[in-house]
C-alpha cells in the first residue's frame, strides 16, 4: 500500500467526490497530520513558529468554525508509536472531526472564514490523510 501525504484533493475526481451529497447522518473525518519542522508562509512572511505552531493556529480558529456549520471536534491526539503494521514515517497528530454531512464540510472548507484562517493550515502542514468514515448501520 503506497500512501502519500497531501494538503488538498489533488485529483478532479477527489474534488468532484466532495461536492456529492455523501452518506445518509453523520461522517466522522479522520485527519492523520504531518507538520512542517519549520512554518512556511505563502507570502514569504518571516516567523519563526515551528510547524505545528502555526498548526495550532488555524486548529484553534476551525474548531470554533466548525461548531457554526454543525460539527463537532470529536478527539484530537498526539502519535507517538505505531502498534501494528509499518510505516516509513509516522503522522504526528490525529484529529476525529464530525460533521452532520459530508455538504457541511464541504460549504466549511470553500467559505471566505475558512480561506481566511487556511492560510496557517498550509503553512504548518507537510501533508495529510483526511478519511471519511461513518458509523456502520445499527452501531
């Protein structure tokens, strides 16, 4: 299994996958992320946060946005040991967000709120998985 890290959707049929309705109730995502040792801002402004500060950021500013489009953050953790299976790098945090429907992340992720605080997000991110997970029928 080759897996690799990415900021956003890098394929049209990715992009094309989030603007369909998604699955009936509630999907969980499940974000593995990778920080950045050192922040690197777009508009080459000086800093001197590391990758994960900068992350921290934006996280603190997205979960108060994603309360406004009906999510809720659910778990977020540090990674520190891989139990089972073989990675050649380990992600540094996990975070478990739920949202109503996949549409409400999607309408989160394109309003001028989120490009706003997005710009953190990508300085402080070397990749991510984002999974979209849901409850199986009667769990």
């Amino acid at each position: 299994m080759e897996v690799t890290n990415e900021l956003y959707p890098s394929t049209p049929e990715q992009m094309a996958a989030m603007q369909e309705s998604g699955p009936e109730g509630p999907i969980f995502m499940v974000n593995l992320l990778k920080f950045k040792e050192k922040a690197e801002y777009a508009d080459g402004r000086a800093c001197d946060l590391s990758g994960r500060e900068a992350y921290m950021i934006y996280g603190q500013a997205v979960s108060k946005l994603v309360t406004k489009f009906g999510g809720t953050v659910v778990f977020v953790a540090d990674v520190n040991f891989l139990a089972l299976g073989q990675a050649e790098e380990l992600w540094d945090e996990i975070a478990i967000v739920s949202y109503p429907t996949r549409g409400d992340l999607t309408r989160m992720s394109m309003s001028p709120e989120w490009q706003a605080i997005a710009v953190h997000r990508t300085a402080g991110l070397k990749g991510q998985l984002n999974i979209e997970t849901v409850k199986p029928v009667g769990g």
